[in-house]
C-alpha cells in the first residue's frame, strides 16, 4: 500500500466542516477540491494498476479487467502480449488459443470475442491503431466509456474520468453525485474539477477506494478525508477498528 492513510483529524463532535444539507454548489464544489488535494497527497504515486507499454496493451488489459483483478490480469498479459503483439495478430487469433491464454480471467469466451473482434475493427477501420478518440473507441467490440476513458487518459494523456465500482461508490459517498448510472456520474463529477483533473482524480479515488472506502465497511476512522465526508459513520470511527479493516481488506 502506497503510505498509511492518516486518520481523521478531527472527532465527529468537532467536525463542523462536514459537509452540510443543502450544501451549495460553491461550497460543494471547494470541498470536492479539498478533498482531491488531499487524497493527491496521501497518494501521490496513483497510476492505473494494469501493466502496459502501449494503447493496444491497455485496452486488451482493461477488457481483461472486468470482473478480474488488476492482479491476475498483470500475471496473464505478459505472455499474451508476446504471443500477439499487434491488432492484426488478435484478429488473426484462434480462439481456442486466445480462450486458453486468457482463461484465468474469467469469462474468458465473452472477452475472447470481444479481444478477436477488437483487433479485426482496428485492422479494418483504423489501420491497426488504436484511436485516441471518445467516439471511435466506444464503437469498438467490448469497450464502453469507461474502458475508453481509461486508454484516453493513462495511454494518450486525454484527460477522462473512470468510472468503476470504486469510483461511483466513493463519488457517492462523498456527496459529489446521487446518480447510479455511470455516465452520469462521470459528467456531475467531471463538473466539479477542471478536466487536467480528471485522469488523476479517478486514480486517487480507485485506489482510495480499494485501500480504505471498501463497500461493506469503509475504514473511516482512519480516513485522511473524513472531516469532509458526508457518509462519515458508516464504517468503524474508532481508529484501531479502522486500521485493521485496512489492513485485512479485500484488496490485501
């Protein structure tokens, strides 16, 4: 884990900075920022946790990813990536070979289709590159915004937000949005941060997320964010409980 997260710096009594009913839109807005700032030092090396050297690695890792851990996707892509460096090498792909590399995955049959057909789209479409573009990505077989977003801002430095569960879950918790539906999220989010934001902001916010606001219990009394919480309270406020939910979290 990238540094211990602070604990709350202030008792539940004493936190009169928390984020209020009816809070306004400037003020919802400051403490949005606040609370960016400081999870950027609390994580300062926040990254995605996929391996890649390329835009083509990226996307086949994060197709990879869904419903899969970072983990297990890094400890499959080395040997994939050698056995099929380029697009037209997935397109040409037999598919029980491709099935067999990746099994370990997890639906390995839906994200094999979606691996072949990918490849064939960027052979046939776009010269076996692939697009740093919103529109294009989305068209292509297994990429929604939220994978897109992930190759636009970590592969071509076009800044995006990433919605994953983490995210939503702490975006809501925070107070940023009441939406479910991702695209909305990532727009009333996107709202509250200048756009040179928004490809670190879901960084810190996955790996807070993973490290400390996990779903069931999040660890707030060893939250560095928890003055500005709205949702403080659901999880352990005693430090020492908080601590060891870090600790022994999912993601350990």
């Amino acid at each position: 884990m990238p540094g211990d997260p602070s604990p709350a710096s202030a008792a539940p009594a004493d936190r009169d900075d928390r984020a209020p009913t009816g809070e306004s839109r400037l003020a919802l807005v400051r403490r949005a920022r606040r609370i960016n700032r400081e999870l950027a030092v609390l994580y300062p090396d926040a990254r995605a946790e996929l391996n890649f050297t390329g835009p083509l690695e990226l996307l086949v890792a994060t197709i990879l990813s869904a419903q899969c851990t970072d983990k297990r996707v890094n400890a499959v892509t080395p040997g994939l990536f050698a056995r099929y460096p380029t697009a037209a090498d997935y397109a040409a792909a037999d598919r029980g070979e491709l099935e067999g590399a990746i099994r370990s995955t997890g639906f390995f049959r839906a994200k094999a289709n979606s691996i072949i057909g990918l490849g064939q789209e960027l052979c046939a479409r776009h010269g076996g590159e692939v697009p740093g573009d919103l529109r294009e990505l989305v068209r292509l077989p297994g990429v929604g915004r939220k994978t897109a977003n992930v190759v636009l801002g970590n592969a071509f430095g076009v800044p995006g937000i990433t919605v994953d569960t983490h995210f939503g879950r702490l975006a809501r918790r925070l107070g940023w949005t009441g939406a479910s539906d991702p695209v909305k999220v990532e727009h009333e989010v996107g709202e509250l941060f200048p756009p040179k934001e928004w490809t670190a902001l879901s960084h810190r916010l996955i790996w807070h997320g993973r490290r400390v606001c996990h779903a069931r219990r999040p660890a707030c009394g060893a939250c560095a964010v928890a003055r500005w919480c709205p949702s403080f309270g659901e999880g352990p406020t005693d430090q020492d409980q908080a601590r060891k939910l870090i600790r022994n979290g999912p993601f350990r």
